[in-house]
C-alpha cells in the first residue's frame, strides 16, 4: 500500500519538514518538493507532522487504497529574541534529552555584535556564558571552555571562535541549523560539560539565492545552487576591528577572512556531499613605549566528503590548525629581565565515520589519528609536549517510543574505557513531560589557556592549547527535568549533577563535582515575547570563569512592520587573584530589527546597541612591573551595531 503525504506550510510546499506514523513507528523527512512517500500496511493511522517553525499537526486516517494527503501546518509563534527550539524530530527518535537546535531565521532578530551568530546565542542558555563581551569561548555550568567541544557537520574543530568568540568560525548564511547538547545525551557525541554541532547547508535546506552581508566591520558574500539532484553553495567573509578599538579604547589591530565550499549530488540511492573551509586570521599588537608587543597568527583547514544510502552513511575527513602566539606582555621584571613568550600548536587529524542511524537503533564508529605539538617558549626555554596517537569510538543506542514514554539507553566505548547512558522520558500530561538521565563521558583531549605562573596571558584575546592526555577526563552525569508546554508559555525545572571521576586542575588530575539547577519561563506578555531564566551551578574545583548566579530576562515586541527587543544579562564576579571577586556582571542589550526591499534585493537589518547604560565590568585586574601599579581591564563599554543582510 503506497501512501504519499504532502505538505503546504504557509501556501507552499515546505522541505525539512519531519512525518512520524504509528503504530508501524515510520519516520521520514520530506524531499525538495515538500513530498514523502511511505510503503504501509492497512489500517488505522496516527501521523504526526513536526517542522522546527511550524506547530506539530496530528492526524488520525484510516488507510483502505493509496492515498494522498495535504496537510496545512500553522506558523508557530517562538517566545525569544534568541529562539532555541527544542527539535520535534528528537521526541520520536534516538534521544530523550533532545538538542537546542538554532537556525539563521530564528537569531537575525535578536541583538546582534557584528553579525547573527549561532554560538552567541546558544551562549545566552542558563548556566551558558562567553567568558567576556568579546567571547573567549564559552563556559558551561562553571566549567573552564577547553570542557566544551565543538563540530562542524560532526567533525570536532578547535578554536571555532574567531578572536575569543567575536564570530562563529562559520558564515552563517551556509548553517543549516546548530545543535547544543549541555548534557552527553548522544551516544557518539564527546564533551564533558557541552558539545556544539554546527550543521552546514545539505540537499533539504540548499536554497537557490545569492548574499551580500555587512556591518561596520566586516563584510562577506556567496552563493546557493539546487539543481534538483545536486547543490552547490559557497561562500568569502573578512573584517578588521577598527571600529571596535574605537569603543574598547585600546588598540585591536586584528584581521580576518574565510572561505567555505560546500556540495553535493544525489547518483542513484547514493547522496555524496562534501565540504571545504579555510580560515586565517592575524592579530599583531605593538606599543614601542612600554615594549609590549603580541602577535598572533592562526590558520585553519577543513575537507571532508561522505556518502548516504538510506540509514547508512560513512565520511572520511581532514582538519588542520595551526596557531602561533608570541608575546612580552608585561615589558620587564623588577629585576629588568624581559617577560617574553613564544608558543606554537599545530594540530593535525585525519579520521572515518561510520554510522547507521534507524528509527530505532543507532549505531557507528570513529577512528581518528591525531597529531598535536604544543611548543612554548618562555624566557629562552623551551617546553615540547607532543602527541601522536589513535582513537577510535564505537557506539550503539537503542531507543522505544511510544505515546506516554521515550526509553533510551546505549554504550559508547574505545575498548579501554566504556560510557553507557540510560534516559528515560514520560509524558504525564500532554503539556507536561518529565525527563531524566544518567551517563559517563570520557573525553582524552584537554586544553588550557597559556596562563603559566601569571607571566604570560593576554586577556582581550585567549587562545587555546590542546593535548592528548594519558588520561582521559571523565564525569558521571546525573540529570532530572520537568517541562510544561502550552500554546501561551512553556516553563521547565531542570537539575544536573556532574562527578568528575577524573578532572584536571592546574595540569593535575584529581576529582570534583558540578552540581546545580536553572529554572526558565517563556510567554507572551503585553503582545510581545518574554522569558526569564536563572540557573545557579557550584563547580569544584573551581576555575577562573566561576561564577555560580546567571540570569537573563528579554522581552521584544512587533512595532510597525519591525521588531524591538531588550535583553539583560547579569552573572556572578569572577574569581579575583587575592581570593575574593571581581564586582558582579550585568548588562542590558536593545535592539530594532526589521525587512528590508529596493530593486531586486530583499533581506533584513539589525541595529543594536550593547551596554546601553555603560556598565564598567571588570574582565580582571593584573600588576604591572613597569609603573608599579595595578591595571584594570574591561569589558566592552556602550556599543552600537548595524547589520545588514541582502538576498537576490
């Protein structure tokens, strides 16, 4: 019995959009053209419709001949200036602790440093936080960020954060949409406190169009080609920091450009993509009257290709970075010796995925050889550590859904150390849902930044160092979730417990424990948008980005064919070095954002302006031999911003 479904969202027929039917437990989603087609048994159905932009839309039929279906879906109405939406695909399949998922539609109206950017707003998450207004990666529940992992189209990046998180190592116009997992809720997924996944434009989202984005900084262009049963898209983007060393008030003479090629070809049963990225960035800071001076260079390269046949798939890839960082910060020591630094670590790799990914089960494997050289110089010394070495994971999840109930459980291991998980998730309700989970995360790689004894660190701009450890870092996570969703506003309790079987503290293993909570609200208010959350996390041993209160309210609203906006953020102070710390953090964010169309262009605006009342936070405080007096640096005062993106 052959039964083929059509979608119209909004009029026309919709890709990407996701079909469950029960009880034959069938999943698909929909081609180019808005179509699925099913092979099913008479009978009585119930067929569940879900987009990431549309409400869910169920239907009960009763299949006696081949049947057509259209189904009209209505637009769903998100609740935040940074929407994260939980992906509908993830209630029915594999996991039960779903990803935040985030795409360019849901983040162009929100406020915008420099340009929309997936990772800034994954970073306004409770218990998620950039170490600083200029980024510096991002720290989750208190954990420093060489804990968090990032991936490109699941290949782990490093330093994917542009001059300490001022932009995503990716253009966002070629993200398909990113995936945030705060817990190891994947069984393939590494990371002891989060993991990042930024999905690139594949066959269902490659849209025919051309882009010309700017902002007072930078500026970037490409392009996107279907042709039915192939794509092709690509993009270049550069920018320089004047404009920013105007309002930080001290010198940022940094540039930047990448480019990114991305494609793919439907041959048969066979889908095969590929994808290219270079980037390079160079930061040179010389101050002849106090003889600091700092330079930084870094470059990176991405290839990879795979193929697809149904639930099966395998990607071979390669991925290069190199950073050079050398600097004499401080000028001298009291006794007039140079404080100088020179510290280089490429990192190579080259690796095979294989998965297969069912309705019920998932299972694959990655082997990767890693090459990583960490040279520092300090004072004339010089300090190697080097490393060369083999991984391979294998990974296998079983997961049962049914109506009230989605049980999951599955083991990853590299055949020396083993990781299960177990989650379990009951709908109570239809509007209420609890959730929790128990699992292990090893992960062998560990980064630090090059703070030393104190000597050596630059604080506007933290690069990252990596090692592979003899040993690998490892946590028990403990996790227990309750949601309530509705039409009008959603609200969720969530409580995470995190014991680090092994945790590394000043390059010494030991153990400790991250234990917390976050509370968030969502809702229509006064015709426009709220939410609120809050999260407190307690992190021992601790680290110099502890701070254990994080709150963030926003609110926008419609306002003649625009949106206007506010977002305040407020977080503990740092850890300062005498024991106590840093005054508390807190900023407030507006912005206005709106469409835009002349000639043969259409596309959007953002205007927004950070730290409207100038708040003077404290990024930390450091000696200096030279005047014989302490120094403060800051964080971004009173910032304005403009962006602009045009389609033709």
């Amino acid at each position: 019995m052959l039964t083929v479904i059509g979608v119209l969202l909004e009029g026309k027929t919709e890709p990407h959009t996701y079909v469950y039917v029960l009880p034959d437990r069938r999943g698909q989603f929909s081609d180019a053209e808005g179509r699925y087609g099913f092979d099913l048994p008479k009978g009585r159905k119930t067929i569940i419709f879900s987009h990431s932009a549309y409400r869910s839309e169920t239907l009960i039929v009763t299949l006696r001949a081949d049947t057509f279906l259209t189904v009209q879906l209505k637009p769903k109405a998100y609740v935040m200036p940074e929407v994260l939406v939980p992906s509908d695909l993830q209630e029915f399949r594999e996991e039960t602790f779903e990803p935040y998922r985030v795409n360019y539609d849901m983040i162009r109206e929100t406020p915008v440093f420099v340009e929309p950017d997936p990772v800034r707003a994954i970073a306004g998450l409770p218990g998620i936080r950039f170490a600083s207004d200029l980024g510096l990666k991002m720290s989750v529940m208190n954990s420093p960020p060489d804990e968090t992992a990032y991936f490109l189209d699941g290949i782990r990046v490093f330093n994917p954060i542009h001059f300490g998180g001022l932009v995503s190592f990716l253009d966002v116009n070629q993200m398909s949409h990113a995936e945030f997992y705060d817990v190891p809720s994947s069984a393939e997924m590494y990371g002891l406190s989060g993991a990042v996944n930024i999905r690139t434009l594949n066959d269902l989202t490659a849209r025919n169009r051309n882009f010309l984005d700017f902002s007072f900084i930078s500026a970037k262009a490409g392009f996107t080609r279907n042709y039915g049963k192939g794509y092709v898209s690509a993009s270049v983007r550069g920018f320089h920091l004047y404009y920013i060393s105007l309002f930080a008030g001290r010198d940022l003479p940094y540039s930047f450009y990448d480019g990114f090629l991305k494609g793919g070809i439907r041959a048969g049963k066979v889908l095969w993509d590929f994808g290219a990225l270079r980037a390079r960035g160079y930061f040179d800071y010389a101050n002849d009257s106090t003889g600091t001076v700092l330079r930084s260079r870094w470059d990176n390269a991405l290839f990879y290709t795979s193929g697809t046949v149904g639930d099966l798939s395998a990607k071979v890839f390669y991925y290069g970075y190199v950073q050079s960082f050398n600097s004499s910060l401080y000028g001298l020591t009291p006794d007039g010796t140079p404080l100088t630094s020179e510290v280089s670590n490429p990192i190579v790799y080259y690796g095979l995925n294989l998965s297969y990914d069912g309705t019920w089960i998932k299972a694959g494997y990655e082997g990767t050889v890693y090459d990583i050289l960490y040279t520092a110089k300090y004072n004339g010394k010089d300090e190697d550590i080097a490393s060369r070495d083999f991984k391979g994971w294998a990974y296998f999840q079983v997961t049962y859904p049914t109506s009230r109930f989605i049980v999951s459980t599955g083991i990853r291991s590299d055949g020396l150390y083993y990781d299960p998980n177990l989650s379990l998730k009951v709908f109570l309700t239809d509007n209420v849902a609890v959730r929790m989970l128990t699992a292990v995360s090893t992960d062998y790689l560990y980064g630090f930044p090059p703070e030393g004894d104190g000597n050596v660190r630059f604080y506007y701009f933290v690069p990252s160092f990596y090692v592979l450890t003899d040993l690998p870092q490892r946590a028990i996570f403990g996790v227990g979730e309750v949601v309530r969703s509705t039409e009008k506003y959603s609200a969720f309790v969530r409580l995470i417990y995190k014991k680090y079987l092994r945790v590394y503290d000043d390059f010494r293993p030991g153990e400790g424990y991250a234990r917390g909570f976050s509370v968030g609200y969502t809702g229509r208010l006064l015709k426009g948008s709220a939410s609120l959350w809050y999260s407190y996390f307690l992190r021992i041993p601790k680290t110099f980005l502890d701070a254990p209160h994080n709150l963030r309210a926003s609110y926008s609203l419609p306002f003649r064919n625009k949106r206007i906006g506010m977002v305040f953020s407020y977080h503990t102070g740092y850890p300062s070095p005498d024991g106590g710390r840093y005054p508390d953090y807190h900023k407030l964010d507006l912005f206005v954002s709106g469409s835009l169309k002349f000639w043969k262009f259409s596309g959007q605006w953002n205007f927004t302006v950070m730290n409207v009342y100038n708040r003077k936070n404290v990024f930390l405080r450091y000696y200096s031999y030279r005047d014989n007096s302490v120094h403060t640096v800051p964080q971004l005062p009173l910032f304005p911003s403009l962006y602009v993106s045009l389609r033709l």
